[in-house]
C-alpha cells in the first residue's frame, strides 16, 4: 500500500466536507430588531440606485448614504397592511412588489435578491417627476 496517510486523510477531508455541506443554513436575521412602523429589506448584493419606491400607489423620494447599500430601511409607516413596490433603471429585484403587515411593536424585515443590470443605455432617459412622498414616511439606502 502506497501511501496510507493520504488515503485516510483525504477520507477524513470527504466526511468532513459532506458534514459541513449537510448543517441546516443560518437564517439571516436584522443587525438589530425592527422598531415599529419601520421595514428593512437587505439585499443580497449592493445596489447602486437610483430606487424608485412606491408605497401604496404614492412614490416615495429614496435617501443614499453611501454610493451602494445592501439595506433599504423606510421609517414612519402607520400599523397595518401596505404594498410595497421597487424598481431601479440598473437593479434588478426578486421580488419587486412586497405585502407587508406591520403590527404594534414589531417592524418587518426580510431579505430581497437583487442583480445589477449588464446593459448599455443609449441615449439620454427622459427624467421622472419628483416623488412627492408620504408626511412622516422616510426612506434611506445604506450599506
């Protein structure tokens, strides 16, 4: 027999790989809880922007504080049920419309898949009105 030591420990390698390939996967969970009246979506990768949000039918002007964010936290919404919708002209999201209930005490969290556009726009894009926003309703990109 050439070779014994490598045999077992590539064996070794091979049940050590397929017990860590089967653990059960960790949930992600929020940096901290949601306080009331607050969504956070976080990303799956950065997202560049612009986001154009809308909250039950009303768009919502989206704050950056840094060039990409992984989370979109929107502070200020009154408890009960409200659609959510995301689009961006270079991100891509999945999914784009969410229902969330927001109920006394609790905020809601949850993870969203994004993907950046790959694509070259010619031209200039026509500019979108100004979202005029909801009283109390802010909404910021952070990393």
């Amino acid at each position: 027999m050439r070779f014994p030591v490598l045999r077992m420990a590539l064996a070794a390698f091979a049940v050590l790989a397929f017990a860590v390939g089967c653990r059960k996967p960790k949930a992600i969970q929020p940096r901290k809880p949601v306080p009331q009246g607050t969504v956070q979506f976080q990303f799956t990768t950065k997202v560049e922007g612009p986001i154009d949000l809308t909250i039950d039918g009303v768009r919502i002007p989206v704050a950056k504080t840094a060039k990409k964010g992984r989370h979109l936290t929107i502070s200020g919404l009154a408890l009960g049920r409200h659609r959510l919708v995301l689009l961006s002209p270079l991100d891509a999201f999945g999914p784009d419309q969410v229902e969330v209930e927001l109920k006394e005490g609790k905020g809601h969290f949850q993870v969203l898949f994004a993907q950046q556009f790959n694509a070259v726009l010619y031209g200039k894009p026509e500019p979108t009105p100004v979202a005029e926003g909801i009283p109390g309703v802010v909404a910021r990109l952070e990393p």
